[in-house]
C-alpha cells in the first residue's frame, strides 16, 4: 500500500495538482486524455469461428485499405500450450469495434506468440512466432509468415527464420520497413544461464519476405547477455531511439538498455553505460510531433533490479525474477526524453495481474487508437504470476494528444 501510494502521489505531480512537489527538468510532453477502456476480447461482436479462451494477449493491430486489423493469441493461460490459436480479424467499424470478419485461423499444436502485421507495396503481412510446449519453456522454433492475396484468401505460413529468432517489432519509418527481432533466449533457460549472450538484430526489407541488416550485411546491432524485447522509434532529426528489455546478466545491469543510433548510421547502437533498473517489458514506441513515447509494462513495486550495487550472479537473477514475478503489474505511458535519455512516467492505465503488450494506430493527427491486455481491472489486485495463470483480456482506448496537458512527467518510482 505505501508502494501504491507513491504512485499516486507521483500522478498527482504528472496531473499538475501537488505544487508542493520537486520540480522536474527535460523535455516537454503531453499526457494525452484517455477515452473509458473497452474489452474487445472477450465480446458478443466476434464473429462466428472465433472461440475465445481464458488468457487472452499477445496482439497486433494495423490499419490498411480502410479497415482495422487484429490479430491475437488465445491459451488456457499466459504460458505455452499445445491448445493455443491465433486469430486474424478484421474491421470496417475501426472505432465502433462491431462487424468483425474472421480472416484466418492459425492453430500448430505449439504455442504461438508475436503476431506482426505490415504492409510492403501495398500488400498485407502477417507474421508470427512459434515455441514449443513445455508450460515452463520459452523455445523459439522459427517465424512462419502469410501474405495475403488479392482476392482475400491467405497464403499457407512458411518459414521466414529458423534461426530460434523472435521478431518483435516491425513499423514503417522514413518510407522503409523495419524490424527489430533477438535470438538465443532458449538456452538461457535450458541451461539456467543468464550470462547466455543474445543477439539484437534490426532488419529491413523490399519484398516482405527477404529482410538484411541496415547496410545489407549484417542484422546484429548489439551481443549481450540478458537483451531481448526492442521497442524503437526515430527522432525529427533522424536520429533512431530505442530501449531494449534486459532481464537476465546484461553487464550494464539488470532493467533496461537505453540505446540510439545516429541519422545515417541505424547499423552503429551506443547505448548509456548502466542500463535504467526498471524493465519496461512489451515495450511500444512511437512519435508525436517531435516527442517520443513508450507504452510498456509498469511495476508498482519499483525497480526491477532489487541490489544494483551487487556483482551479478545467478542468484541475483533468480531473486530479481522471483519478486517481479510476485507483485502485480500494470501497464504505463511513458516520455522518453531523448536530451537527457531517460524515461518518465507519465500516465499508469487501468489494468491488473498479467498486462502490458500493447499495439496502436493513428485514427488523425492527435488521436491514436490502442490495444492492450489485462487481467480483469476490477478485480482484487494479483500478482503478475497469477494473472498469468487464472487469465486475461484484450481492451481498446483513445488516446487523445489533442485534448491533453503539457507535462515533463515524474521519475518512474
């Protein structure tokens, strides 16, 4: 309860209401206004075909030729399940959410993860991940991608990667598709070693298809131990931004990477030289005029990293993922300040338990359309562990930039 009540008092300094505050220099932001959350999984407006199961997360959303599309995971809980299903729907309702088609099915008999949809002149793609099913496990066994055809049929998955790689963002930026994707997380958990490095690969393509690194060598930007997630996004001057997940024996520390890399030079990352404590998982970023921002997991607790000052060791990461593990989660909008390259809070969202892997697109200038997942928000607060066994839900709002408030945000407690 003190813990929560920090938080609150840390948004009472966001919103403007305590002058009796510290005050707070960098760049400014704007906390946008937020529409009431609505749960669009489950829900009477899915289409016939579609079968909704307990734990309900992984997403992606994509506007193209007029119509919202979504793509999600079902499983009876957060973890591996040779009875999840990934469904691909779409929408010519975009804000109403009613009239959903279903456009096609994926079901393996393997857990699927990381639904990913782009255009590439003019044609829709739709990736995904897919593991095994170990309950406990987290084995990459390649990313399988579908094209869709004129006519509205789908294309049989084939393989894109076989490299046990994860993709985990891909976007438009300056006229290019980009992804950002990592590689080796198996054996960190097969062999119970945290000091495994990992590649982070950034990747274009022409084709949808074929993807190379930034100057068609190599697509590893950084090898390090413990690296995974990579939410990224570039500055008006062109420079490109980024943070990076860094939960297991990353030598800068355990959290966060805050990297960038210069206008011209996406292939050189320099990233800060200790890492932030908090881990801001699932992370999505974007811009808004000439700001950054970042949707990603919160942690009312505080810092991930529980004793920054220690040697890292495998006890310390085990100690780190146990008591993340234990308290509850929420999910946060965040000002990622590119002068003094930090992150802020600016907004912590409605959402319990299991949350935080968010997706969004730009209905006009100022308001941007997002989807999320959940534990259900009125229930009882859980932990992250039990909302990830007992279930979640996806739900939208709109963030409205326009009819926000200026603000620098506070330091994340």
């Amino acid at each position: 309860m003190r813990r929560l009540g920090a938080v609150c008092a840390a948004l009472l300094v966001v919103a403007g209401c305590n002058n009796d505050a510290p005050a707070v220099s960098g760049q400014t932001f704007v906390r946008p206004g937020t529409t009431a959350w609505h749960r669009v999984v489950p829900s009477d407006a899915l289409p016939a075909g579609v079968a909704a199961d307990l734990s309900n997360n992984n997403l992606d959303i994509l506007l193209y030729q007029g119509r919202l599309w979504f793509a999600f995971r079902t499983a009876p809980t957060h973890f591996a399940s040779t009875e999840t299903t990934m469904y691909l729907l779409s929408t010519d309702d975009v804000e109403g959410l009613r009239d959903w088609r279903l456009e096609t099915t994926v079901h393996t008999g393997k857990d699927i993860r990381e639904p990913r949809l782009f255009v590439v002149d003019d044609r829709l793609f739709f990736y995904f991940s897919e593991l095994g099913t170990e309950l406990t496990s987290f084995d990459p066994d390649g990313v399988k991608g579908m094209v869709r055809a004129d006519d509205g049929s789908w294309s049989e998955p084939v393989t894109i990667f076989a490299d046990a790689r994860v993709v985990w963002r891909i976007k438009e930026l300056d006229g290019r598709v980009w992804m950002t994707s990592y590689r080796g997380t198996s054996k960190v958990f097969e062999e119970l070693d945290p000091f495994v490095p990992i590649d982070v690969m950034f990747s274009t393509t022409d084709d949808g298809w074929t993807w190379r690194g930034v100057d068609g060598g190599d697509e590893v930007v950084l090898r390090a131990a413990g690296l995974s997630e990579v939410g990224f996004a570039s500055a008006p001057a062109g420079a490109l931004f980024s943070v990076i997940r860094a939960e297991n024996a990353d030598p800068r520390g355990f959290g966060s990477r805050l990297c960038q890399a210069p206008p011209g030079d996406w292939k050189t990352w320099r990233c800060r030289e200790r890492n932030d404590p908090h881990k801001y998982d699932s992370p999505l970023m974007f811009r808004y005029r000439d700001r950054l921002y970042l949707i990603a997991r919160y942690n009312p607790a505080g810092a991930y990293d529980l004793a920054p000052g220690e040697p890292v060791t495998v006890e310390r990461w085990w100690r780190n993922l146990w008591n993340y593990s234990a308290t509850t989660k929420r999910t946060a909008l965040y000002a990622y300040d590119t002068e003094r390259w930090e992150i802020r809070l600016l907004d912590v969202w409605p959402t319990n338990g299991d949350t935080a892997f968010a997706s969004a697109v730009w209905l006009d200038n100022d308001r941007l359309f997002v989807f999320n997942y959940s534990s259900d928000p009125s229930a009882p607060e859980m932990s992250w562990i039990e909302g990830q066994l007992t279930g979640s839900q996806i739900y939208a709002a709109v963030l409205d930039f326009g009819a926000g408030t200026p603000t620098v945000g506070v330091p994340v407690p």
